[in-house]
C-alpha cells in the first residue's frame, strides 16, 4: 500500500474509533452491535434480530439510536415496517478490519450474529412451512452473509451445520435445487469434519443430498449417495430401523425413475416390511412405501405383458429401444414429490 493508502487507512481508523466513542457513551452495546453488523448484510438489519444478542431488545434499541447518532449507521425499516438498521459497506468492512486486528474479536462477533440468526431463523423442518416463508427470506442475506465468515471446523462448526442445514430446507420447500446444491454438499462437508466419516448424521446427509439430486434431475450421481447412506445406517442403526427403511424406499424411487423397475422390487420390499413390522400397517411411511411398491410391481407386469407380447410377434419392439437400449425414461412425477418430502435436517 503506498504511503498516501495507508494515511488514507489510518484515518478511516481513527474516525471509526472517535465514532464508536460517542456512540458507547449512549450505550455499552454499541461496539457490539456494530461490530455484529459487521458480518450481516449491510442493508435492513432487523432490530429483532439484533434484539437476540445477550442485551435483549432494550439495549439493541438503544444501541442501534446510538450507532445513528454517531453516524455509523441509519434507521431503515422493512417493506412491513418493522424496524431496521442500514450501514454503509465501507463503514460495515472497516469495522471487520478494526475487529480483525484484535485477537479473538472476529471470532467472537461472527459468533454472535451466528447465535442471533439461530434465534430467530426458523428452526428445522419449520423452514419449509409457508408461513415461515416471510422470516426466512427477511433473514435469508444475513445468514449467507455471516456464513461466509462461519468456522467449518472446529468451534462454532456445530452451529454453521444447524444453520446449513434450516437454510438448506427453506430453499428445498421453494423449489430452489440450484441455490440449494452448495449449502447441502457444505453442510454434509462440516458434519463429516465434526462427527467422522460413519456417523448417522453424515449418512442422513448423503440421502439428503441424492435427493437434491434427483430433484435436479441427476439421478445417477444420487445412486452412490443413497447406497453410501444405507450402509452407514445399517452399520450404525440396523437394517431394521425406519430410517433406514426409508432408505430403501429412496434407493427403490431412484431405480424407479431411471426405469430399473425389476432393480427396485427388492429394496421396496424391504421398506414396505420393515415399515409395516416397526411402525406399523396404518403408518403414514407404511401407506407411502405400499404405493410406490404397488407402483413398481403395476410396472413391472406392464413390462412383463409388453415384452412376452414383443416375443410373441403381437407386438412391435418400442422403436426407442431399438434405437437407443440406453435411453431412460423420464423420472415419474410421483416418484419425485415423494422424495421431495423426506429431505431431513440435522439430527440433534
């Protein structure tokens, strides 16, 4: 940096410092909802979110009045109107960098706002509810902001993986595969870190991921997932346990759509008993597996009749096969809204 940079730096520092300054002594918590801010998205920052840090909301309130008054931030409330605070993204990477310079303050702030967005942030399979809808997407730049500052390793990873794993359901229950592709692969990357290569949660993981997959259309990068989640669940929980039951049912789905009908009987098989032997015949699992078998064993018959009729000379060989033995059909609209369905968040 040249001397004229670095001058340039040193004063930006040194009114940063002044700022805070004042605005501390209107309130003890101004430092720290600064510098919290500092790792969210520059734009609307909800009070109720700041209101999660440990002060609560009287003190984010006054904190928030304070940062205004100083001149770091300003005052900009939501389309619903409910209460914001707005910094510029100059002001906002010049508190990362006075944070940066001191030991451990980095750490401690993105955990902060981690903590914050934990609060707030609907939690597990509620992100997929409509009527979470409006909180998750208000929260959603924030939590990819603090993200990109989260540990993946290490402490704080535990709460980066939670908070993966609610984003990673809010985007499945939108219909955004695409955006959700690299927030579920990261999220299985941190489990795996944390918990070892076996554990049932990594296994959970990999199927929530073949599932991805299979929404995206990419049904055979999702076969050695959902097998590598078998095994882990038969190693760890037994064969007979419903989570991996419904595995099976997974695996079974997968084959399905790519037209392995004969391939998937056994694994439906095996689902449908378990399912029936655990949880019984009346069980919602139970009542899903015995339609996708009903549907498989219909196919395979419909199969069976056409073929011993193509042999016969009564019918004609479909031309696709003729021409292309390879060619799958396209994935049964059923067979992916189901799957849609069992996309599971972390374990606790």
């Amino acid at each position: 940096m040249s001397a004229a940079g670095e001058g340039g730096a040193h004063s930006a520092s040194e009114a940063m410092g002044k700022a805070l300054a004042k605005a501390e002594q209107s309130s003890p918590h101004a430092a720290t909802v600064m510098g919290v801010a500092g790792y969210l998205s520059p734009r609307q920052i909800p009070l109720q979110l700041l209101a999660a840090l440990p002060f609560g909301e009287a003190g984010a309130r006054t904190a928030a009045d304070a940062l205004v008054s100083a001149g770091l931030a300003r005052h900009e409330p939501m389309a619903s109107g409910e209460p914001a605070l707005s910094i510029e993204a100059a002001t906002q990477e010049q508190m990362r960098r006075r944070l940066a310079a001191g030991t451990g303050e980095e750490d401690r702030h993105v955990a902060l706002a981690m903590q914050a967005l934990s609060a707030r942030y609907p939690q597990g399979a509620e992100a997929a509810e409509v009527g979470k809808w409006t909180a998750c997407e208000n929260l959603d730049r924030h939590l990819r902001a603090v993200l990109a500052f989260a540990p993946d390793a290490g402490n704080g990873a535990e709460t980066t993986s939670d908070l993966l794993h609610r984003l990673s359901h809010y985007l499945f229950a939108r219909g955004r595969y695409e955006d959700a592709e690299p927030i579920v692969r990261r999220s299985g990357a941190v489990d795996e870190e944390l918990l070892g290569p076996d554990h049932p949660q990594v296994g959970q993981d990999c199927a929530n991921l073949a599932i991805l997959l299979h929404e995206l259309g990419r049904t055979d990068e999702a076969l050695p997932l959902i097998r590598r989640a078998m095994e882990i669940g038969e190693a760890e929980l037994g064969p007979e346990h419903p989570l991996v039951a419904e595995r099976y049912h997974i695996l079974a789905s997968l084959l399905e759509a790519r037209g392995r009908h004969a391939d998937a009987d056994p694994f439906i098989r095996h689902a449908l008993v378990t399912s029936e032997r655990m949880l019984g015949r009346d069980h919602e699992d139970t009542r899903l597996y015995r339609e996708a078998y009903d549907r498989i064993v219909t196919a395979m018959e419909r199969v069976a009749r056409k073929d011993d009729a193509v042999e016969a000379g009564l019918a004609p060989a479909p031309p696709e096969r003729l021409a292309r033995p390879d060619l799958p059909p396209p994935p049964p609209p059923a067979s992916r809204g189901v799957l849609g369905r069992l996309l599971r968040g972390r374990q606790s």
